[in-house]
C-alpha cells in the first residue's frame, strides 16, 4: 500500500486557466474530466483538484507525471453521488486507487491510496 499527497493553490491554477484556457485543461484532463469541470459554477476550483488529485496518483505510483505516467493516464470522475474516482490508462496497471479531494477559497488538496490486487 502506498500514499501520495498534493496541495495546489487555486489561485495559481485559475491564472493558467485564464490565461490559456482549454489548452492547459486539454493538456491535463481527459474529454470527460473536462466536462465535469466545465458544468461546475467555477471551473477553476474543479481543475484544481484534479490536478492535485493527479499528482497525489502519480507520488502514490512512484513515478510522478512525465515519461512513464502522462496526465492522460489517470483519469479522475464523480460518480453518481459526486464521489471522485481514479481510472488508470492502460488499464493493465494492476492496483485499485482511492482518491479524497478536498479545497477551501485558497487550496485544493488530495490524497491517494494505492492497493496492489
């Protein structure tokens, strides 16, 4: 079992995102992320989350983002209840992930646990 932890400030996502606007979302989430970033009042604080959220995986991988693990690669969804979940691309990555993303005004925070099957 491994954990991973990352903290963003909103307020640094939200200039990438306005300054770039769905580049950097494209580059980071997957189509379906962004669409439930998009649907939600701030979109920002959402891509916040999910950032950290991503990073939070990739420290709990081992890997961090870059060469053997892309943004692409973890794709983090609510499910009907608004509980995030964790897909890992290619699926062959044989471990489950739990994810918790919590943000106040000023950070987004999350943390990730990886189980081995």
């Amino acid at each position: 079992m491994e954990i991973g932890v990352d903290i963003v400030e909103i307020s640094r996502i939200r200039s990438v995102y306005e300054r770039s606007g769905k580049a950097f979302m494209n580059k980071v989430l997957t189509a379906a992320e962004t669409e439930q970033c998009l649907a939600k009042p701030d979109p920002a604080v959402s891509l916040a989350g999910r950032f950290a959220a991503k990073e939070a995986v990739s420290k709990a991988l081992g890997s961090g983002i870059g060469h053997k693990l892309g943004w692409h690669s973890i794709e983090i969804l609510n499910d009907e209840s608004g509980k995030p979940t964790v897909t890992l691309h290619p699926p062959h990555l044989s471990c489950r992930v739990s994810i918790s993303i919590s943000h106040d005004r000023h950070s987004a925070v999350a943390m990730a646990l990886v189980q081995p099957f």
